[in-house]
C-alpha cells in the first residue's frame, strides 16, 4: 500500500512546496524518515515515507539524516529523488602539525586510508593554545595573531585532497580553552581568585563560557572551517574547567552551566546551519555515568543530545579509575569500558548518534601497557556491536599501524 502512496504523497508536495522531494537510502532504495533538509534558516524533517517540503525562496539546501554523508542540492535541478550515502566514520586523529602539505605525518595516513579501513580524518583547525591550522576569514582571530603558527598555509589544496579520496573530514575545534583568545581579551578570560586571568596546569587560559563574545569568536572559526568544506564540526573543551574557586561572569551553578553550553551550540547550530555541517561535541567518559549533576563542567547526556547531531565521548580505558566496571585495571578489559558506557545511555540517545574517541596511547594509569592490535580491535568490536555512528581513533602522536586496521 505505501508504495502507491508515495507518489501520490510526492505529487501533493511538489504541487504545493517551494521545494520537496522523497529522500531514499543511496544503498538500499529504501525511504529515510526524519532526514533533515534546512536552508540558511529552517529545518524540516522528512516523513515516514521519506517525504519532505520546505517553503523558502532559497536556492540552495543541505539534507542531513545520522549516519549518512550530507547532501547539498540546488532547487533549480527540479530533482523529485535524494538519494544519501550511508557512512559508519572511522577516523583517525591528524595532528595540527601533522596536517601541513608536506607533513610525513599525513602521507603515512593517506596510505593507510588508501589501504584499509579508514574513511575519515579529525584534523585542528584550532587547538588547545588558540593557533588556527591555516589563515582563516576571521579577522579578530587573525588581528590576534592566531594563524602565526599555521601549518597549513593552503587549506583549498588540502581539502580537494581529501574529497578526491572521498576522506571524510572532521574539524577539531578546541572551544573554551584558548590562550590567545584569554591573553587578548583578558576582560572576559577566566580568572582565579587574586583577579589575575587563571591558568591550567599547561599554562593555558581559558575565556568564560558565560561571555556571548567567547561564543561568537568560536563559532566564527567553526564557519569558516564549514565555509572550507569540512563535513563535521567538532567542539572538544566545550564545557568548564574542571576546578573550584574560579571567577565568571556569572553565578557558577549547575543550571547556569548547562545553560551555557547550550546556548553555545544553539548559536552554533544557527550560524552553521546554511553550511550542512554536523556537529559533534566531545565529553569525559565518565559523564556517561553521571546519574545526577553536570560533573561541575556544564555537560550531561541529556542536554549534550538535545543540541547536537553526534555525541563523542573520550572513553579511553585508562581514564576510568580502579574498580569502574568492576574490574581492578579498566584499561586491561577495552571491550567491556567501551560497550557497557555506550549501552549504558542508549535509553537517552541512540548509538547511532554515538561516535566514541578510542585509545590508541600507552595505559598511563593502571598497567603502564602498550595498546596494541587486540586492545585497539576490541574498542572497536563494542563500538560496531552496538551499532555507533562509528569511532574516532586518538593518538597524540597521530601515528598508527596500518596493520591494525581491516583493509
């Protein structure tokens, strides 16, 4: 019966919209309800049957649907079918060093994605310090001095790269934490209790969550990287710092916290929506088991879900203390941390919107053991056995085993 409908479903839709059309699975034929087709303003979803109209004088529209690439189209093609691409991402983390045109870092990478599983890159566009990877369009960013200690310097070239592998690319995005940024603006850089701007354990400052001026400077980085073609935002330090006694604008408190992070992705999701892009935020392991409160850093599972596509918690075995999961040494049992977090919050957000950080680094806290081909192999086995988004694979160094990945 649904098969005679549709068309006539179809027929309605394009009669009476600016824009509509049927969304299908690219591999299956099949119809994709809850698709999301925006312009630069609204998002609509697509119906059970995969049927969308959206009203809007635009000429251009992304379609989006969790675990599928993006679909830009342009009204005047008249096409009544979208047919998106399935994707289960597997990436690897690409250093902000690593990511210049010449780096031995990157080719070795390259090789691998030729070769084996991979599909996909995480790469800094700006990173702990607040250096931009290449010369962005943003000229508060630059007029600080921001892309000083680029190593990109041509990001078009970089990115054609990656779209003739078909690599599908994440922009790492350090939020909160930025020492240019801080030192710059030291009006709205956090500060400790003399008054003076506050400073971590690596000597860097952070900028206040509270203060919409962190927020637009962000996101006006995160623009440009989605203007480039980067097919993913990922906000990583997008929360509070983890330590008391700190001074901001606001009265620090859980709700003040969660509120401000939402707000920060809120806004982010506006500004980038014209682009396409998905949005992804990184989280502690550990806020998956947080049945109560924000971990005093402004993140929970419920409010991380409810303003971002994907969810990326760093569930990287050694992170969770002796005795989590029931075991004395976590890191020595990958399969059982990886599984039994993500299981642990599907009743809140699918898996399917879950793309966890792996370990791909020495155990610094309980064995001292190297990860090698078996411990990295089984991260990945409970990720694909709960059916996540996919994984993305963390090594600080960004080198990795070719043969530690299926071809």
């Amino acid at each position: 019966m649904i098969r005679f409908l549709i068309p006539f479903i179809l027929l309605q839709t394009l009669l009476f919209a600016s824009f509509g059309g049927i969304i299908l699975d690219k591999k299956t034929s099949q119809p994709i309800s809850g698709a999301m087709i925006s312009d630069s303003k609204i998002t609509v979803k697509s119906d059970l049957n995969g049927v969308f109209y959206i009203k809007s004088k635009e000429k251009t529209f992304h379609i989006k649907s969790y675990g599928y690439r993006a679909l830009k189209v342009g009204a005047e093609k008249n096409l009544s079918k979208f047919n998106l691409e399935p994707i289960t991402v597997k990436a690897l983390y690409l250093t902000f060093w690593g990511a210049s045109g010449n780096s031995k870092t990157m080719k070795k990478i390259l090789k691998i994605i030729d070769e084996r599983e991979i599909n996909a890159l995480v790469v800094d566009v700006k990173n702990e310090y607040g250096s931009t990877l290449y010369k962005t369009s943003f000229k508060q960013a630059n007029d600080f001095g921001a892309h000083k200690k680029r190593t990109n310097r041509d990001i078009k070239k970089f990115m054609d790269l990656m779209k003739s592998k078909n690599i599908y690319t994440i922009a790492r995005i350090v939020t909160f934490k930025d020492e240019i940024q801080a030192s710059s603006n030291p009006e709205y850089a956090i500060k400790s209790d003399d008054g003076e701007i506050w400073r971590n354990h690596d000597d860097m400052a952070w900028v206040d969550p509270y203060d919409k001026r962190s927020h637009n400077y962000t996101i006006s980085i995160a623009e440009d990287a989605a203007r480039v073609g980067f097919d993913e935002i990922n906000f990583d330090y997008i929360r509070f710092p983890a330590k008391t006694g700190l001074k901001f604008s606001k009265e620090n408190t859980q709700k003040n916290r969660i509120k401000a992070i939402t707000q920060f992705l809120d806004s982010a999701g506006k500004r980038l929506r014209k682009y396409g892009v998905y949005i992804s935020v990184d989280t502690y392991g550990n806020i998956l088991w947080t049945k109560d409160g924000d971990n005093n850093i402004g993140q929970t599972v419920d409010s991380l879900s409810k303003h971002a596509d994907y969810l990326a918690p760093m569930l990287y075995p050694s992170g969770f203390a002796s005795g989590s999961f029931g075991k004395k040494n976590p890191s020595s049992h990958p399969f059982i941390v990886i599984y039994r977090s993500i299981k642990h919050i599907q009743n809140i957000i699918e898996p399917k919107r879950v793309r966890p950080w792996l370990q791909y680094f020495k155990d610094y806290a309980h064995t001292k053991m190297y990860y090698r081909k078996f411990e990295v192999n089984e991260q990945i086995r409970a990720a694909q056995k709960l059916g996540t988004n996919g994984w993305m694979m963390w090594s600080p160094s960004s080198k990795y085993h070719s043969n530690y990945f299926k071809k």
